[in-house]
C-alpha cells in the first residue's frame, strides 16, 4: 500500500484484511455523505418538525450516528500507526452499532415504522462492545512496522 512516516502500513496484509479496510473506508466515506444529508432532509421533513418525540428520536440517531462515524474514521487511521485486531473488532462493532442503533430510528423518526426496533438496543450494545474492546489495545498494541502474529 505504501508508506506512512517512513513506517510500512503493507506489513503481510492478507487479502481479508485489504478488503476489510477498503470496506471500512467506503463505509466512512458513505456514511459521511448520508449523515449530511439526512440532516439536510431533516431539516425540511414535516413528519419531524410536527412532532417533538420524532424530532428528538431523529436527533438521537444523528448524534449517535456522527459520534461513532466520527470514531470509526479516527481508528482507521490510527491503522496507519499501530496494528492491532483490537482495532478491527472495535470497527467492526462500530459499523454494526451505526447499522443498528442510528439507522432503526432514522427509520422509525422518518416513517413512523417500529418494524426493526427489536435491533436498536442490539446497535446499542454494539457500540459499548466496540468501546470495550479498545481495551485489548492496552495488551496487543505494536507499531505497523513490526511483525504481528494475529
């Protein structure tokens, strides 16, 4: 892939895990462009300015939605400078967190639709999981350029 601070970021990746980051990226990159417009939208949406419950619903998911995004973007670049699978895993409960959590209740803010509520509290746990499991950085931390048996 190339280099960072003169530090190797292309260290034996597998192709698994070029995917997954180019997946990741791709992820932020979409997720940036819809938070932005779904703000836009919200602005103008009747079914939420006629409606304080909806409104505040719609405002949980943003700022859930941007909290994490926002994290979500810090850890992948922070793959640039040390390698861990803690990094992955905490992604990954990240992206499912977003899925889960902000997207159900943009759905029910803007629709009224509760079909999927069942899996908010599941995209809730998934982001503590995914703060948690940054944990596993204070253990198995090592920096790109070393070799790392994972």
């Amino acid at each position: 892939m190339g280099k960072f601070n003169n530090i190797n970021i292309d260290n034996n990746m597998s192709k698994h895990s070029v995917f997954l980051n180019k997946f990741i990226w791709l992820f932020i990159a979409i997720n940036g462009a819809v938070f932005v417009g779904l703000s836009a939208y919200a602005s103008h949406a009747p079914e939420l300015n006629n409606s304080p419950y909806l409104l505040s619903v719609y405002q949980k998911a943003s700022l859930q939605h941007i909290l994490h995004l926002v994290v979500l973007l810090t850890l992948a670049v922070g793959q640039f400078i040390v390698v861990s699978r803690w990094l992955m895993v905490s992604m990954t409960f990240f992206i499912t967190g977003i899925i889960l959590f902000s997207y159900t209740l943009y759905l029910f803010s803007f629709t009224g639709v509760k079909i999927a509520a069942f899996l908010t509290p599941i995209g809730g746990v998934c982001f503590i999981l995914g703060w948690l499991s940054l944990a596993g950085l204070a253990w198995h931390v090592k920096r790109s350029g070393e070799h790392i048996n994972e």
